[in-house]
C-alpha cells in the first residue's frame, strides 16, 4: 500500500475513524497497491465537509474500479481520497505545513495571509509549504441573526451575544475584519466563540443573538435554522465595507440570492471569498497533475453539479479566481497544456 509517506498505522486509524467521509465509504480494500491522500475540510454542517466527499467521489479511482468512460468514473488510477473534518481553513493550512494532512481547503486571504507571513500570521513564519492546487468556489459571509433579535445591520450587533466562531476557523477572522470595518471592537459585543453546531443551539435556546459563518450556500446547518426558527441573514453593506474591500483585495462584493434560504425571499448582499483547494509542496508533480486533470474532467462536472449546489460553480475557467499563493508545479503545468494558466511557474 503506498500512502505518500503516511506510517500504515496512522494511515488505518485515519480511515477507520474518517468511515463514511469519503465517497467511497468503509468498503476499502487495503491493496498494496493503493495510495491515499486526505482533504482537511470542515465541519460536517458546514460546505468543505460535502465538497469535499464529491471532489474526493470524481478524483479516487480505486484498484479494482471501472476505467474512464461512460459508465466509470475518471480519477487517479489506484487513489483514494480521504475526507476529514477540520475547524476550517486555519487548521488546515497548518496541518499541511506540518506535514500532518497531504491537501486541504481555505479561503483565498486565509492561504496567503499563512504563505506570506501576514495578517493574522504575522509574526510567525511563512508558510511556505503551502501551494494551491485550484480555485472552486466563492464563499459567502452568513451573519445570522436571531428571530426578534432586531438586528437589521452590522451596527446593531453592538451589546449583542454574537458567535465569532472557534479558534483555527476562516469564520472567525472574517468577523473580526467585518467588526473592525464598522468600529466594532470584540468588546463591543459579547463574544462568543463556538462552533457552527455549537451556535446554533444556543440560536435555538435564545442563548445566542446572531453568528458568523462562512461558507458556500446553502449551508445545511443555516437552512435548518431559518426553517425551524425564522432567523433571518443580515446585510452586510455600507461605508466600512466599502473600505474593507479597498484594503483586502481577497474580498469580492457577492449576494445570497433569494429563496435560498427558508423564509428569506429577497436578496442579501454580502462580502465573500474564494475557496482554494491547497496541498503540500512536496507532493509528486505527476500525482498533483493527475489529481488536477481529473478534478476539471468532463465526467466529473456532471457530478460535482448534481452533487451540491456549489459543485455547478467549480468549473475550469475560474481555476485561478482568488490564487496569489504559488501554484504546485503539477497543477502549474496542467493549467499551461490548456492555456489556462498565463504564468503558472512558481
């Protein structure tokens, strides 16, 4: 069994304990001649968890499965993609410089922020481990507030008990940004820090007035929320967006369209960011620019668009939306051969 450089131990205890996260689910044969290579996603209410089941469904191609064409997929012959969740993209770009995961996702300010040594990693060493494999998605950021709540704007959250998410999450830097934009200090408000699922039920149990999530729509947690409890999204518009766009080029001026929430029938503006799909620089070139080739396959965009509503926006042309981080070598070259890439040397 090859598993790029993982001890078999560790490489089975992550399988067992990752049962059903892949596609795949817990039917692995452990062939000798099987490789296996992990995505740190997410939470499983949040949009990494369930991107990356079908990112990892088109791009394994186990021993024994049915070749390219109509009725087989189109992966890596004899990979397997693992699932993990992961608080998000902080922990992610960490663990893949710490050699600990293979490949992970993370918004687009996230990753250079952790490359460059700046933003909320300054001070600490670059990162340079780090190298980017493909753009998927825009992420939105969802501020939910509390049925009753009376929040109609950011400027209301102050002195309310509001969710900046946990430590190590994406979520938690974008609130703080947004706070600061508005003249709102975490003092302004009674922080929370929790997860997605952990803010919830305390939403539920009138213990928490509004949260902080980013993440692709719909996201499943948000729609069980609005539905069971009529919270509603806040906009996030004004002067002191204007200037956070200004001044952090990742941010991009993006809606969550209406209807796709329960209950909440007309647009919401908002700010949002690119998810990156990123991997460890020492990953073999050929292996990444396998990997890459068979993510943008035809075969597999008929399954990413039939497997979540985010999977119609990952699509060729946007592969580069978001990257300012140094593409792997693998991916730099797939990108040239189809003329997507202008400059993809690192």
């Amino acid at each position: 069994m090859r598993h790029l450089g993982l001890p078999r131990r560790r490489l089975v205890a992550s399988l067992l304990g990752g049962c059903g996260l892949a596609a795949t689910g817990c039917r692995w044969t452990l062939a000798d001649d099987a490789r296996f290579l992990r995505i740190g996603t997410g939470p499983i209410t949040g949009t990494y968890y369930p991107v990356g089941e079908l990112i990892a469904s088109v791009v394994s191609s186990p021993p024994g499965a049915r070749p390219c064409g109509p009725e087989g997929g189109c992966g890596v012959p004899d990979l397997v993609v693992v699932v993990q969740t992961s608080k998000g993209s902080v922990d992610n770009v960490s663990a893949i410089q710490e050699g600990q995961i293979e490949s992970g996702f993370s918004q687009s300010d996230i990753a250079y922020g952790a490359f460059s040594g700046t933003g909320i990693f300054a001070g600490r060493p670059p990162m340079q481990n780090l190298r980017a494999l493909a753009s998927l998605y825009l992420e939105s950021v969802h501020l939910v507030a509390r049925a009753g709540s009376g929040i109609a704007s950011v400027a209301d959250l102050r002195g309310q008990r509001v969710s900046l998410d946990v430590e190590g999450s994406g979520t938690l830097v974008e609130a703080r940004l947004i706070l600061d934009a508005f003249g709102l200090s975490e003092r302004a408000v009674t922080p929370v820090y929790a997860s997605l699922v952990k803010s919830i039920d305390l939403m539920r149990a009138d213990e928490l007035d509004a949260l902080f999530f980013v993440g692709g729509y719909p996201a499943a947690a948000v729609s069980e929320l609005a539905r069971d409890t009529g919270a509603k999204l806040v906009p996030i518009v004004g002067p002191g967006i204007e200037a956070l766009l200004g001044k952090h080029r990742f941010f991009t001026k993006h809606t969550i369209p209406g209807g796709t929430y329960p209950g909440l029938d007309e647009d919401t503006p908002t700010i949002g960011v690119a998810a990156l799909w990123l991997v460890s620089a020492g990953l073999d070139e050929d292996l990444v620019h396998a990997i890459t080739e068979a993510l943008w396959h035809p075969n597999a965009a008929k399954v990413l668009a039939a497997g979540h509503p985010k999977g119609k926006e990952i699509r060729p042309e946007d592969a580069l939306r978001g990257v300012a981080i140094p593409l792997h070598p693998g991916a730099a070259r797939y990108y040239r051969e189809h003329g997507i890439a202008e400059n993809g040397d690192e």
